[in-house]
C-alpha cells in the first residue's frame, strides 16, 4: 500500500525537507529496504510501514484462502446428503478453514496494524528490532505454505479440528506434521512479533508520552503482546506432544501408557482461551481509536478502559476449562469456572457501556469506519452474550459442540474482530496512502458484510439449540431450511469481501489526495504530527508532548 | 450515509433470498432447545430462558442509548459535541451492578450443576462405549444387566449419497433393534468411555451430553418422564464419519420394559452363534456381506476400492487376498495407530463370514474361513 508514488505537495509537520516519496532514495542514504528495489526491497525491508503492509497483504490473502473453504463448507451442507466432498475432505475443510483464518488471516491482520501504527503513535522513528520484525514476517508465508501443502500430502491435510483434540490427531497422515510445524513456525513470529512491540512500547516512546497518555490501541496491544508470550508456548507443547505421541512412542495423551486425552484439552484451552483475547484486544484498541474520532469527543473512560483491558487479560487464563464442561470434571471445577467466566462480564461490560457513553452527546457522522465500529459494537455485544449463556453449565453442556457455539465465536471472531480490521483499514487506509477511499463503495461493503453476516451466522443459534452438532458434513432433515439460508449468506459475504479489494485498490490508485488529518475528531500523534501520506522515515527527531 | 434506498435495495434482496431458501424445505422449522422430555431437561429449559431474559433487556437498554445517541447526537442535525469524560460514579454503578446480577443469577445456576452431576443411586446403569463409528451398549447394572449390542446408523448408504428419498428420521436412525431401551421414571445411570477416539454421547431430549474419552469411565444421567424415542448425535468429532453415529433411546412402560428384558434375553440365546458350526462358501459370504455393510463399508467403500491412501482398498490388497492367518488378525486387532481398529466385539462366526466375504468379492478368490479358524487365533 505505501508503494505509490506520493501526489501531495504538503509542508512537512516536523521540518525535514528531505524527499519522502516513495521510490527514491533519501539525501541521507537508507531507501527502502536498505537500497535494493523491486521484490528485494519486500524481501529485505527493515521499515515498519512496509512490515505492517506486508501483513496486511498476507493477511488478506489468507482470508481468501480460508474463505474459500468456508464457502466450500456451506456448499455441501446447503442440502442434507453428500454432494460435493466426502466427509474426510469436509473435515479437512473445517480444519485448515480454522486455522488459517485464526492464525492466517486475523492474527497477521492486527499485527500489520500494530506495525504501522505503534511506532506513529508514539513518536518512536520504528520498531525497536528491525531485523527481527522483518523475519517475523517472513516466516509466516512458510507456516501458511505448509498449513495449505498439508492438503496435496497422503492422507490430505488432517480432519480433526483447529483444536486438533487428542487422540485422533495420531490417526491423521503426514499432513498432521505438516500442520504442527506451521504451528511451531507461526507461534516463533508471534513470539518475536510481540518481543519487539512489548520492548518499542516500552523504550521508544516519545518524551511526555507516558503510560497513560499512550492511544488505547497501544494499551490493548502491550497487553496482547503479553498474552502472546505467555500462550504460544503452551501451544506449541501442546502440538510438540501431540508429534512425539504420533512418531516417538510417548504416550502423553493415551490412557494405554500412563497419559490423558483430556490432559491435551486442558493444554489446549490454556492456550486457546488467551488466545481469544489476543484477537478481541487489539480490536478493541482500534474501536477505541474509531469511535471518539467520529463522536467528535475524547473516549469517556480512559484510565477504567486500561483497567478493563487488563482485567479480562489476567482473567482470561483462569477461564480456559469451560471449553470442556462435558468431559467429565469434578462439580468443583465446573463451578469454578463457570464463576470465573462469568466474571469476565464485568470489564466486557464496561468496555461496551464506556463506548457507549462516549457516543452519547458526541457530534457523530458514520462514515464507514465508523459504520464497521458501530456494527463491532452491536454485534460482538450480542456475541459477548450468548458466551454469557454458554458460560451457565447445565446449558453448555446441552449446546457445547453444536451450531450454538459456532455461532457464537463467529459473533466474536468475525463481527468481533474482522469488522474491527474493516474499521481499522478504512480508518488508516488515507494514513498509509495518501489517497482517499471511495466512501460509497465502503458503505456498500459494510451494508453487504454486516446483511450477510447475520443471514450466515443468526441462523445458526436456531440449529445450535435444536440439535445440530457441528463439524458434521451432513445433517438431519429438521435442519434444512437454516442451513440452506447459512449457505446463500456465506456465498454472498465471501463475494462481498472481493469489494474490499476493490475499494483498496481503487484508492490506491486513483484515490483523490488525502488532507493530513481526514476525520475531524482523531486526535493521535499519526494525524496531528504526520503529513498524509506519511513519509517513510518518520520520527526521526522525537516529538516532545506537553 | 448510504441512501436509503440503496439499503432497502439490499435488504429486500436479502429477505427474497431468505424466503426462496425458506420455501424450499419441507420441514418446520426449528428455532428453540427441543421439548425436555426429562426433569432436568426441563430445567436447562428455564434456565436458557432466564438468562435468555436477562440477555435482551440488558441489550435492549444498552443499545436503545446507542441509537439514541446516533439519531439524537448527529452532526447532521447540528449536534454540538459534549467534552465530559470519566465519571467515577457512574464508572462504580457499572461495574457493581452487573457484578450482582450475576452473582444473584449463579445461585440457582450452581443448584442445577450441583443435581446434573449426581449419579448416584441408579436404577439401571448402562455403559456406552464409543467406536469409530458405532455405539457399544452394554447393560451392566439393574433389570436388563447383561443385554449387550452394537448400535450403528440404520440410515442406508443409498439415501446418503442421494440415491434413494431420504427416510423421516435421516441419520437420526440405528439399526432396528440396536436402540437403547429404557423405563419411564427409572434414573438411569449412563458410563461412558471409547476404544479409539474421544466421542460424546448426547440426547438433547433428555438433557445430557457427556464425553466418551478412551481409557477412561465418565457418568452422566438421566430420568426420563415421558414415553418416546429419543434421538441424538455423537457430539464430538471423532473421524471421518462423526455425523453418522446416531444415538436412540427409547422410553416405555415398567410393563413393556420387562417384555423388552425378556424377549431380548431369550434373542440373544437363539442367536448366539455356535463357533464349531462349519459353513459353505455361499452362505458364509452371504452372511459376510451383511456384517461388511454395517461395520466395514464406510471406509473400504461397497467396491472395495476404499479411499486411499487413508483407508486402503480390499480389492486385491495383500492381506485379503494372502495367508488367512493374516487377514484374521487384522481384523481381530486391528492396525495400531490408523483408523483400523478392532472388531473382537464381532463373535467368531461374524469375523470368519466378513473375512470370506472379502476374500470372494470383486477380484478377490482367496477361499473360505471358519469360524473355528478365527477362534484358534483370539487370544
């Protein structure tokens, strides 16, 4: 997105009068990616900004490619009976379709935000590492290569569930080590990827950027960064038992040798119930930038949003046994956990009320950042709700592993957190290029997201508490007329999203120029301190903060 | 603002879209928990609806601010924006208030947690064992202990494929006889374990789901208050063909209860098979086919072909067409690490008909096998 050539003849903010433009060298020699153009200037790049775009892009792709198997899902279960694929390829569908949308598409999302907009929003010239934010990146596309090869293997890519729960994860073919090395390669960038925030955010900010004068979406992602290290590691030795077990006669997760299937689960759930909230909390972080910008009014609560943000972090890993109410815990545990869970409400429930009040006698407009904000608002509350009626045991335990649950992080993970990224790239995209985006067009795209979203994922709540169990490639008869509607939804949002391609690439290229500060109310260093679009080194001299 | 035409544009679109699906299928539709056919299904029930209450009007409320201030607090009604932040009172009410309700919601909450995990005292207890891709029902305990069967989907592979209409009760059906008989307002007592992979046992009617997890014994139970047939689905994936295990519990009379006890007893003395019969070829075979179609079809395929390389083609393989030794051991063991488990359950006259049977089809001509042959090799 920063490759184009800059249309704007602007004053400088912060008096350096060397070219900014984007394919030339600067007067003091370091060009893009250490002078070398073309593909090698990608492959090379120490620049944050080209970092964050380099995300971003991956990331999009991968939404295409999970997307694609999404719709593939919704294709065989638009009718009862098999038509398309038969039920070793489904599953394998609704594996790699989880993983490569959470570890593919969303996580990569938020950390090319968190590239591009850290540094600029703390007056810091880069990220502290530079080396090591270009390799962050660089492994991903090796963990995606081997999560889609995993597909083409004997055996196929393996059918057990982004969870891959022991033991069936040692019946899979080969694709199941593909599948657990891209899981090695891709927690080792997070790892660095959130090293490098956690350090930038703590040493390079600018002089009078304390702490608590930092913008909310730094917060949120010096906390995730935190997050990020403590999780991955348990994954990964979740996954590193799951390879012994499968190739080194380990018996960690079969009874037969000493072990405990259910011994992985709660592995995993430590792992994957933080990693909920390393996705929810930079999405929170970019709605907390989006709404006072078009409220025209500073966020109502800043100091009990930190809080909040914290709160749900610690409390995020006591959490992670409710995944597993039917595996037979003690009734201490279930209480336990259901207690805890709930308590998570309580700062979810002021984070959402601090939104609100914000809104509340602001000066709103809703152009599309703040259209997708409002559609996070409504929608991942009501996601945030039904997790409250499946933290209630005796009703988890009748729809734990049924559409219900499916419809519920689809609630959180889509209108959640992707519509968080669609306010976030709508919000920056005159930031990162210069141009504007056609505003039009960006409302149909979040007309059309928001319509069939809901038609794909309402719906299933119905199926959920009828009965329908998920990761079925077939179903009962009674279930029919829902999942037909899920399915025309799912192929209609899957299209929708080739809009957003055509809105980025259209302001890319002939999008009118952009003023420094676009949305009137947005008050962070990016606008108030950086010409538009911004130039490739920026920060070079500190900005001081009164 | 997009114009308002536009959206209704969209929406009107999305609804014919909705309703062309809607007319489409030909049963009602189902949009709640199904009718509780058991007092603590009936308890979820309410619970769900409380909570469900609770939901909406907190949501209401919430969001009904959110509009308003989106009509109400325009720019383009020429709204001037406010600069108040932070307010610790209000800050305080809501982050107390909601802490109470939830507090004042967990206690009738944990009183149904506390009776959903007490198995004791049981009528009847039967143990499931889940089997990819079958239920292993084995009564151990009070009238009827020592009724054993294998139940697997009685839907055929015809109606599956779309070859055949799809019957009433598609992939909700076992094998007739193969459902889990039961007496009204007897508490009965269900263990659960696996031979292979984690499975959950689940019958949403009666309100209970529990794991089945290899190697381990797990409880639940249930009381059911009404007569009926019960249909539920493994809950937990567990392989290839997850979406079709059904589960099929039947509730009846005292009466009809014992008659069921009695007949199946005086079954399963006809039926056992006597080991040191001696078969001919075609009768084995036919018997065989049987046995294929409801244990091995659904990875080996009805040609023989499997779907490889996951699941190996019987057409020509090595083991069905080699040393018989060979072949009844697989069967008999299984291959550890693969999804070929083993069938011992099967009594020897079903293992020796099944191996014949593959052993005389498609390209195969590999002779016949006793069922003396496979007992000599059970250990």
């Amino acid at each position: 997105m920063s490759s184009v050539p800059h249309a704007h003849d602007h004053d400088h903010a912060h008096g350096h009068d060397h070219a900014h433009g984007h394919g030339h060298d600067h007067d003091h020699g370091h060009g893009h990616g250490g002078g070398y153009g073309g593909i090698m200037r990608w492959i090379t790049t120490t620049n944050h900004k080209d970092i964050g775009t380099l995300y971003l892009w991956f990331s999009f792709t991968m939404f295409m490619v999970g997307g694609v198997m999404a719709m593939a899902i919704r294709l065989e279960l638009f009718s009862p009976g098999l038509q398309f694929f038969n039920p070793d390829l489904f599953n394998q569908f609704t594996t790699m379709h989880g993983l490569i949308m959470v570890f593919g598409a969303i996580m990569p999302a938020f950390v090319g935000f968190a590239n591009w907009q850290i540094p600029m929003m703390i007056g810091a010239p880069d990220m502290a590492f530079a080396r090591l934010n270009n390799w962050s990146f660089w492994l991903l596309p090796f963990a995606a290569s081997l999560l889609v090869l995993s597909f083409f293997t004997p055996g196929g890519a393996p059918g057990v569930g982004w969870t891959m729960y022991a033991p069936l994860t040692v019946q899979m073919g080969m694709g199941m080590d593909l599948t657990i090395f891209a899981v090695h390669i891709l927690g080792m960038s997070s790892i660095l990827g959130s090293i490098n925030i956690i350090t930038t955010i703590l040493n390079m900010r600018a002089p009078g950027m304390t702490l608590m004068r930092m913008p909310l979406f730094v917060w949120t992602w010096l906390i995730t960064a935190y997050l990020l290290v403590a999780a991955m590691p348990v994954l990964a030795g979740a996954v590193t038992m799951t390879l012994t077990d499968r190739h080194f006669g380990t018996t960690f997760f079969n009874a037969a040798g000493g072990g405990d299937p259910v011994l992985y689960q709660h592995i995993f759930w430590f792992f994957g119930h933080p990693e909920v909230y390393i996705i929810a909390l930079p999405a929170f972080g970019v709605i907390s930038q989006v709404i006072p910008a078009f409220s025209r009014k500073p966020l109502f609560g800043y100091a009990s949003m930190v809080y909040a943000t914290s709160a749900i972090a610690i409390i995020s890993f006591i959490v992670w046994a409710h995944h597993m109410y039917t595996v037979g815990m003690p009734v201490t545990g279930q209480l336990f956990f259901m207690y805890a869970t709930m308590i998570i409400a309580v700062p979810t429930g002021v984070k959402v009320f601090n939104w609100v009040a914000t809104m509340w006698k602001g000066s709103l407009t809703f152009e599309t950042p703040m259209l997708f904000a409002l559609g996070f608002l409504f929608l991942f509350t009501l996601g945030g709700f039904t997790g409250l009626v499946l933290s209630i045991v005796p009703v988890d335990i009748q729809l734990q592993d049924t559409y219900y649950v499916v419809a519920h992080f689809h609630y959180v993970m889509v209108a959640g957190a992707l519509f968080s990224a669609f306010a976030g790239i709508y919000f920056w995209l005159p930031k990162w290029t210069g141009k504007m985006y056609d505003e039009t067009l960006g409302k149909w795209h979040f007309w059309l997201t928001l319509i069939f979203f809901n038609m794909i994922f309402f719906v299933q709540h119905f199926l959920g508490l009828a009965g329908m169990p998920r990761r079925i490639p077939d179903y009962p008869l009674m279930f029919e007329t829902w999942n037909k509607i899920s399915s025309i939804g799912a192929f209609g949002f899957g299209l929708s999203q080739l809009l957003l391609l055509y809105v980025v690439l259209k302001c890319i290229r002939s999008g009118e120029p952009a003023p420094q500060k676009p949305w009137e109310g947005a008050d962070s260093l990016e606008w108030t301190h950086l010409p538009t679009p911004v130039p490739y080194h920026t920060f070079e001299t500190q900005p001081v903060l009164k | 603002m997009m114009s308002s035409q536009s959206v209704r544009r969209i929406f009107l679109l999305a609804c014919a879209l909705a309703a062309a699906a809607a007319c489409g299928a030909a049963q009602a539709l189902e949009w709640n928990l199904q009718p509780a056919a058991s007092a603590m299904a009936a308890e979820i029930h309410d619970l769900h609806e409380y909570v469900m209450i609770l939901v909406v009007v907190i949501f209401v409320g919430v969001f009904g601010f959110m509009f308003y201030a989106c009509y109400a607090h325009r720019k383009s009604k020429g709204h001037v924006a406010a600069q108040f932040h932070e307010n610790t009172t209000v800050e305080i009410i809501w982050t107390v208030i909601p802490a109470i309700i939830l507090v004042a919601f967990a206690w009738p909450v944990t009183k149904v947690v506390i009776a959903q995990k007490d198995a004791s005292a049981a009528d009847i207890t039967i143990k499931a064992t889940g089997i990819q891709w079958k239920w292993d029902y084995e009564y151990i305990k009070g009238e009827g202990e020592g009724i054993h069967f294998v139940s697997t989907l009685g839907t055929p592979r015809d109606q599956i494929e779309d070859r055949a209409p799809k019957g009433e009760h598609y992939l909700l059906e076992v094998e007739p006889g193969t459902e889990v008989w039961v007496p009204i307002g007897k508490k009965v007592r269900i263990l659960t374990t696996a031979a292979d992979v984690v499975h959950a046992w689940w019958v949403p009617a009666l309100g209970l789901k529990q794991d089945a997890i290899p190697g381990f014994i797990r409880d639940t139970w249930f009381r059911a208050d009404k007569v009926g047939t019960y249909r539920g689905q493994c809950a937990e994936l567990c392989g290839k063909e997850h979406g079709f295990m059904p589960i099929v519990v039947k509730v009846v009379s005292q009466e009809d209860y014992s008659k069921w006890v009695g007949d199946r007893k005086k079954a399963m003395l006809a039926a056992a098979d006597d080991p040191s019969k001696t078969w001919t070829l075609p009768d084995l075979v036919a018997r065989g086919e049987k046995v294929y179609a409801a244990n091995c079809v659904a990875c080996h395929q009805a040609n023989g072909k499997g779907t490889p390389p996951a699941f190996p083609p019987l057409d020509g393989s090595k083991i069905a067409t080699g040393a018989k030794a060979g072949h009844i051991d697989m069967v008999l063991n299984g291959k550890p690490n693969t999804a070929m488990q083993s069938f011992k359950q099967l009594n020897d006259t079903e293992i020796a008909a099944v191996i014949t049977y593959e052993r005389n089809s498609w390209s195969n001509k590999a002779g016949e096998v006793q069922p003396a042959e496979v007992k000599a090799r059970r250990k």
